[in-house]
C-alpha cells in the first residue's frame, strides 16, 4: 500500500535558483572558498572558478556575496550577473555604478575615480570585492580591463580583488598569448567538477533535510539518477524536482523506480532530441 508523502512544504528541495542556503559543500567547493577566502583576505587580486555549465559555479558566487557583504566593515563587495557591455568603457563604467562611483565622460577620467575611491576605501582598512558571473563572455578588451583594474596597488597588496566565474572557454581565451598578462595575475583558479555517486546521495539529503521533509529517494534511486546525470549538480536537482513532483502527486513517500526513471528521461535535455 503506497505511504502518504510528507506534508507539503513552501519551500521547494529541488529548485535550481541559485540560492545559498541550499548548497551542499562538497569537498571540491570547500577547497575553492578556501582558495577564493586566501585571495581576498591576504589581497593577491584576481582568482577564478571554472567549470563545465551545471557545476554550481554561480551557486558558489552567490553564497561568496553573502558572505562578505556581512563583512562590510572591511569588504565592500559587489556582484555582476551577466556581463552584456558594448565596449570596455562601458564595462568600467558598469563597475563604477555598482560600487556607487560617480560616471565620467572618458576612460581615464572614470579610471581615475576608481582609483580614488579604491584609495579611499584602502585608507579606512577596507577592499572592494568584485564577483563577475558567466566571465567566459568577456571579450579581449574587456579582459584587459580586468587587468588594468588590477594595477592598482599599493606595493603590498591589491586595492581590487576579483573573482570571475566562467565556463572553460574563459580558459580558452587565457591561453591566447596576447593574454599573458592576465594569466600570470591569476592566483589560486579552482576548476569545479562533477560530484561522485557517494556526495549525489548527500546532497540529496541536505536538501530534504535543509526543507525538512523525509528524503523520497532509495539508494537504487539515487544510483539511477547518478548514472543518469553523471553527477552534475543541476541535472540532478532537474531530475529530482520532477520526481518528487509526480511522487506527490502520485500520493507515495517513497518514489519507485518507475517515477525515477520517467523523470530522468523528460528532466534532461537531450542533444539529439527529435520532434515526435
């Protein structure tokens, strides 16, 4: 006879939003706030996170944002989503909006209120932190940007620290020659990956546990799910959610395999997907 589902819950386990709370620590994205921690607290400028699409990179920045903006008494941190800019001047000035900094008519004249405002801040014991999303989008010039925000110094430590979170053809690009520059400034990258069987059943745990609910999914389940997925973090939060939708909808607590397994196969896109 199939057991009821646990009482519906506001609070979704499965969503794919980047919300904070929700993040399981596997050790890999242990190792990369350590790395990213390391970076801006000892002032060394410029780190990156690089990972396939799914991997929880924007996951990590989100949580990386909440973290220091509670540290306002000496980070001043802010976050660019999505960078769509038409020119390196209009990225720069992008920048200088979010951190409330006055616009200027030419490249030099806003540079040069960045600085002041970087100098000012390091005057009162403060770093400005900038976390850049989907940074794979960046084209040469807007690199270089990154670079020249860079040289601003003093002759122990770096007045900006930025993070950037790409996919790996931000690797790609780094590579050309002509970015060799930037590359040498980069200090501590982490590469995030795919999680193992053993870390999918734990993050599906935190999650129910995080909602509080009972966890749907058996052992075989989550085997399925991983071999589905290949332990990519958002096609298995993808094939979860649905999952657990159509077991509550079905009215059983422990999902069977055949709802898994239905699930996996409407969740994920699939390359070669063919009309019907």
């Amino acid at each position: 006879m199939a057991t009821l589902l646990s009482r519906p819950t506001a609070r979704k386990p499965f969503l794919i939003s980047p919300d904070p709370s929700m993040l399981y620590m596997t050790p890999t994205l242990k190792t990369t706030l350590y790395k990213v921690d390391f970076v801006v607290e000892n002032r060394q400028g410029l780190t990156l996170i690089m990972g396939d699409a799914g991997l929880g990179k924007s996951s990590v920045l989100r949580l990386l944002l909440s973290r220091y903006s509670a540290r306002e008494e000496t980070v001043v941190t802010q976050l660019i989503p999505t960078p769509a800019f038409s020119s390196d001047f209009m990225f720069l000035k992008a920048i200088c909006a979010e951190f409330d900094i006055p616009g200027r008519r030419s490249m030099l004249a806003q540079l040069n209120e960045f600085r002041d405002y970087l100098m000012d801040l390091h005057s009162k014991g403060k770093t400005a932190l900038l976390l850049i999303d989907e940074a794979q989008k960046l084209p040469g010039k807007q690199l270089e940007m990154i670079r020249t925000l860079l040289n601003y110094e003093t002759s122990k430590e770096k007045l900006i620290q930025i993070v950037l979170a790409a996919q790996l053809e931000l690797r790609d690009k780094l590579r050309d020659k002509t970015k060799k520059a930037l590359r040498s400034r980069v200090f501590a990258p982490s590469l995030l990956a795919s999680m193992s069987v053993g870390e999918t059943k734990d993050m599906i745990a935190y999650r129910c546990e995080q909602v509080e609910i009972k966890n749907p999914f058996t052992d075989e389940a989550i085997e399925l799910i991983y071999t589905k997925t290949g332990g990519v973090p958002r096609q298995v939060l993808q094939v979860c959610a649905l999952s657990y939708d159509m077991g509550q909808r079905a009215g059983v607590e422990k999902l069977p395999m055949e709802i898994v397994e239905m699930a996996a196969q409407e969740a994920i896109y699939i390359d070669d997907l063919e009309d019907e």
